[in-house]
C-alpha cells in the first residue's frame, strides 16, 4: 500500500454544505472508491476551507485516480462537486489534487 495525501481549497462560504454532503455520500461512490483502491479514505478540513484527504492506496496515487475515472458515478459526484471548490478552472477536483510528498511516518 502506498500512503497518500493531498490538498485541495473549499470555499469559504460553502464548508457547512460541503461537510454536510460528506455525511451522506452517495454508496455508490461509496463502492467505486473501494473498487479502485482507495483504502482508509479520510478528508480534514480547516476553518479556512483547506482540505487535506489522505488514503493508502492498492498501487499509487495516479492508478487510484485513473480507476475513478471509469467510473460513472465519479463524474456525477464531481460535477456535483465542483461549485464548492475554489481554483479549479473548470475542472474536477479529482484533476487538481495537489499531492503531498511524505516527508516522516512513525508505524
């Protein structure tokens, strides 16, 4: 398994929708994550609306990603996505993930 993390900017006057919509996400999506090896899947988030996700992933990073881009449900949750997220550039979340270099882990 590989260790993952990345970050990503919610809008600011959009966290309280944005945490709400994680309480219930879709089992649907649920299962592609799963599918496609993304395991012990976690997102934090800051007051300032920075978002920090980490999973381990079966293969790495990119394979991870490129699975959920078969999926169809994944589209349908980025599209559904994609108004709460600051600097996308009218791209998905999913495509600007800014991936974080692990740098220390204590097992």
């Amino acid at each position: 398994m590989k260790r993952v993390a990345f970050i990503l900017k919610v809008k600011h006057d959009k966290l309280a929708e944005y945490k709400e919509h994680h309480k219930q996400v879709w089992p649907e999506m649920l299962d592609a994550l799963r599918r496609t090896g993304w395991h012990n899947y976690s997102l934090f988030l800051r007051d300032d609306g920075l978002l920090f996700g980490y999973f381990e992933a079966e293969e790495s990073f990119q394979a991870s990603l490129d699975g959920m881009t078969r999926e169809e449900v994944n589209q349908r949750w980025q599209d559904f996505m994609a108004p709460y997220f600051e600097g996308l550039g009218g791209a998905h979340a999913d495509q600007n993930m800014q991936e974080l270099e692990e740098v220390f882990h204590l097992d």
